[in-house]
C-alpha cells in the first residue's frame, strides 16, 4: 500500500478505535436471545458477562409479602406478582427451567460475575408498593455490600427521584420515560436519560448536550446494526440491546466463537 493511502486511512482507524470505545453495551434482559437462555434468567446473566457486556439489565417487581422477585412483565403464568406472595410464585419456572428468581438470588449470581448489574424498577400498582420496591431493594443491595455494582433504571419519575434521594451517593440512576430534557434530568439530579431510539432521532441535539451538563446516556432497545452504527457515531455512552453479540463485535469485543455464529 501506498504511503499517501496509509496517512489516510490510520487516522480513520484510529478514530473508529476511540468512538467505539466510547460505547459500552448493555444487554436488554440479560443475553436471552441463545440456547438454553430465558429473559430475566440466572443464565442470561452469567451469558452476558460470558460475552463481556458492560451490563446486564433485568427488571424487579415486590410481592404483596415483601419479596423482590425479577421478571419483565406484571403478570407472570395468571400470576400477577405484586398481588401474590412469595409462596405463590417461588415455584414459577422460566421457558428455560429455571425457576423466576428472587433479587436476591440475582445478587448472588451478579456478585460472582463482573459485569455491571442495570436493575429497572417497575412501575407499580401505587406509589406505596413502589416505594416498598425500592426500599426492599435499596436494603438487600446495601446487606450483600454490592452498591458499587449497581445501576438503577426507571419509567416513574418518583421512583427516579426516591432513588436519587435514597442511593448511595454516585450510585448512577437513569430516567427511561423520555418527555424529560437533558436540563430537566439535571435538575432533579440523575445521571441521565435512558431513552427509547425514537426520543433521541427526535431530538439529535439532546446527546452532546447531556454531555455539556456532565450527564450520560443511554438508548434502548437497539437490535439493528445500523441504528448502532447511528449511536456510536453520535457518542452515546450505553446501548441496551437484544443483541448484545452483534453490538460487542461492532465495538471492538472479543467474543468466543461459540456465540460469535
Ligand atoms: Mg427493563
């Protein structure tokens, strides 16, 4: 190759290189998307720090008797989780076998892992059960000493603001709903948006300055390469994805043949 060529292209490399470090992935329930993996499972855990994502985010929910368990949607096989007991869904089993874990038994698996734990709060029935969650979460996060390991995500703007309030300060917390700009997120002190990609195409500008007001950013649920080319590109720090594989490739991760497929 020509030098003249070379002198081109190393500065694009090297760029390419910077950009995507940049961006660290997130995987959007754990990595699910694989054999013998289920969302929200024990599995999909250990398989996202297997593939080293940054994070892994799952969802929590409390029981009408206190337990936080860890499952996406409300309703769980007719079992509405907030208005069950523990005894009503300790034995409810996940598409893969496993049985729906409890917080705690998330906390214990993450505690043997790196990677970073990116727990989402559900919305509740009431703010009374709400806040229940979090403080039932914010408790057993402080016991198993794992405050440093986690990140806290949420669609209630009062749970975003309990968190802030009631976090270990420097624990990072996200605002998921979208209608909030970046000087609004400042205001009410959280670390920043955690937008769906619509909110962010819907305002390009909103990225850089996050970055101006020392917040950071976060988009979901990116699948299509394309879109996480779109968000590397404009310097987001997370993208939370379905495929995390296809977004650990893209940003420079080395990832074991077996999941490379
Ligand atoms: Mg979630």
């Amino acid at each position: 190759m020509k030098m003249k060529k070379l002198v081109l292209i190393i500065p694009f490399v090297l760029l390419s290189i910077v950009i995507n470090a940049q961006t660290k992935t997130i995987a959007h329930r754990g990595f699910w998307d694989t054999e013998g993996s289920a969302q929200n499972s024990l599995k999909s855990l250990r398989l996202a720090n297997d593939i080293h994502c940054f994070g892994s985010e799952f969802d929590v929910w409390i029981t009408k008797d206190g337990e936080v368990m860890v499952n996406h949607d409300p309703t769980f096989q007719n079992v509405t989780l907030e208005t069950a007991t523990y005894n009503e869904v300790k034995n409810l089993k996940l598409s893969n076998g496993e049985k729906m874990p409890t917080l705690k038994d998330y906390l214990k698996q993450g505690k043997k892992l790196k990677v970073q734990l990116i727990l989402e709060i559900k919305t509740h029935q009431n703010i009374e059960r709400q806040n229940a969650a979090i403080d039932a979460t914010l408790q057993l996060v402080k016991k198993m000493k794992l405050e440093n390991r986690i990140t806290y995500i949420a669609f209630s703007l009062d749970a975003v603001k309990r968190l802030v309030k009631e976090a270990p300060k420097g624990t990072e917390i996200y605002y998921l709903n979208g209608e909030l700009s970046p000087k609004e997120l400042k205001a009410i002190g959280c670390t920043g948006p955690d937008y769906n990609q619509s909110v962010y195409k819907a305002h390009p500008e909103w990225i850089k300055e996050c970055h101006e007001l020392g917040l950071k950013t976060n988009v979901w649920t990116v699948n299509k390469k394309g879109d996480m080319e779109f968000f590397i590109k404009e310097g987001v720090d997370y993208i939370t994805t379905n495929k995390p594989v296809v977004l650990q490739k893209m940003t420079g991760n080395k990832i074991d043949d077996k999941y490379a497929k």
